[in-house]
C-alpha cells in the first residue's frame, strides 16, 4: 500500500481512540508559476496516541520538503512546500505530478495544460474515496473490529480538499468556491470526482502583440506611401524623359525645315 494511504488510515485510527480528526489538503497552481502544497491535520482532543500520529505525519511530511508547523495547543500539525519555476510548461508538470506520484491519494487522474497567444487553459479531473483507503487494510494487518471502529469514525471526520490553478475558473463541481480555489468535501461512503477548469488570459502577450502588429501596420502604410511616391517619381521622370525627345525631334524637324 502506498505510505500516504497508509498514514491515512493511520489519522483515522488514531480518530477512533482520541476523537475526530479534521484534514485539509490543497494544492495550488499560481500565475507567477509556484506550486503549492498545504497540508493541515488537527484532533479534537489530544493524547499520546494523536500526538504520535502527529509526530510520524511530521517526519513524513518533512522528507517530502515540506515546512512543518507543530501547533501542541491546538494539537494540530500544517506543513507546506512552494517550488517556483521559469517556465509555464514546468509549473505545470510538477503540478500534475503531486495527483499523479506513486504516494497520491487521487485516482483516474486527468490533467491537461494548454497554452495558446490569448489564453492559456488548465484542466483537471480525479477520483477520491476514503472508504477504498480504508479498504486497503490487509497490508497493515487490521483486524476486522479495527476497522468497523474505524469505519464509524471516519463517518464524523472532517476531510476537504482545495485547488487552484491559473486564471478564472470557467467550470467546476466544487461543493464551493472562493475566487479561483475549488473546494470539494469528502464523505465516508462516497466517491468524489473533483473537475476544474481555468482560462488565463495572456494580457502582456496580446498587447505586446497589438503593438508589434500596430508597428507592421505602420510599417506598411509607409512602404505603401514609399512605393506610391517612388511610382510617382518613376512616372514623372519618364514623362519627363519622353517630353523631351518628343521637343528634340519637333527641333530637329523646325531646323530641317529652316535650312531648306
């Protein structure tokens, strides 16, 4: 089982001897190109038993990079992890990383990114249950009591998800929104499917854009009015030049004419 599940139904565990935990995840996507993971895990009520779970979450979540937050009053536990990068297509990977890695809690994951001059579009779809982590129960060696215990407090527990990603949310089946970041509840039992799509608008990209165009717009209405006054400095010369021979000739005949 993957170490994420497993320290899943590890908080649910310890739910079921200290009282009701409460979870958030979220994970965002920004315009200036940083990926964001926040975690954050709370108990109602504190013993060695949640103290410990939050002590193991702790040291798994700092190998992960991430900057843990230990609150003993609150008998809580945030950890967060930024990574910025240059380039949008990078963001944008690493970002679909964290729903598709080895230790995710997403399944049937679909994330596309797709930039365009105007606008740059993000999708993504998952599936999420806590009752098919719960499942996965042999490799920890579970007893069945455990788990029916287990079970019935996941039922109480308190477990969101939140994402953002770049630009105005075009479409989504969040349960609520805030701006941008999508949140999504999860229940015992029930199998959520997360969709959220975004559009960015390339605003910097259009206007240097307009402005290279007003400049080639320019540029050809002066190459128009260069070639018209260049044909017209064509045309008067040759009209010049057949003026000329046309008097040559009248002179020429009038001298004829004279010496006869």
């Amino acid at each position: 089982m993957k170490k994420t599940l497993l320290l899943t139904v590890a908080v649910m565990m310890a739910s079921a001897l200290s009282g009701c935990a409460s979870g958030q995840l979220q994970y965002t996507l920004s315009d200036d190109l940083t990926v964001k993971t926040h975690y954050h895990i709370a108990f109602e009520s504190a013993d060695e038993n949640s103290s410990s779970y939050l002590n193991e979450i702790g040291a798994y979540w700092a190998e992960r990079g991430m900057a843990i937050y230990a609150d003993k009053d609150a008998n809580s536990i945030t950890g967060d992890k930024e990574e910025r990068f240059r380039i949008k297509k990078e963001a944008a990977e690493a970002f679909a990383a964290v729903f598709t890695a080895e230790d995710t809690i997403f399944s049937n994951v679909s994330f596309y990114y797709n930039p365009s001059l105007a606008y740059d579009t993000y999708s993504l779809s998952a599936d999420i249950s806590l009752e098919d982590i719960i499942r996965q129960n042999e490799i920890q060696n579970i007893s069945a009591d455990q788990v029916k215990n287990i079970e019935e407090m996941a039922k109480q527990c308190a477990f969101e998800i939140f994402i953002a990603m770049p630009g105005n949310v075009t479409e989504t089946n969040a349960d609520s929104r805030d701006g941008n970041m999508c949140a999504w509840k999860l229940e015992y039992g029930k199998t959520v499917s997360i969709m959220i799509q975004t559009r960015l608008e390339n605003t910097d990209a259009m206007q240097e854009y307009n402005k290279l165009t007003g400049i080639v717009e320019n540029n050809n209405m002066l190459l128009i009015v260069c070639a018209s006054a260049a044909g017209f400095c064509i045309l008067t010369i040759a009209l010049s030049v057949v003026l000329r021979k046309a008097m040559r000739k009248r002179a020429l005949k009038i001298r004829v004419k004279d010496f006869r």
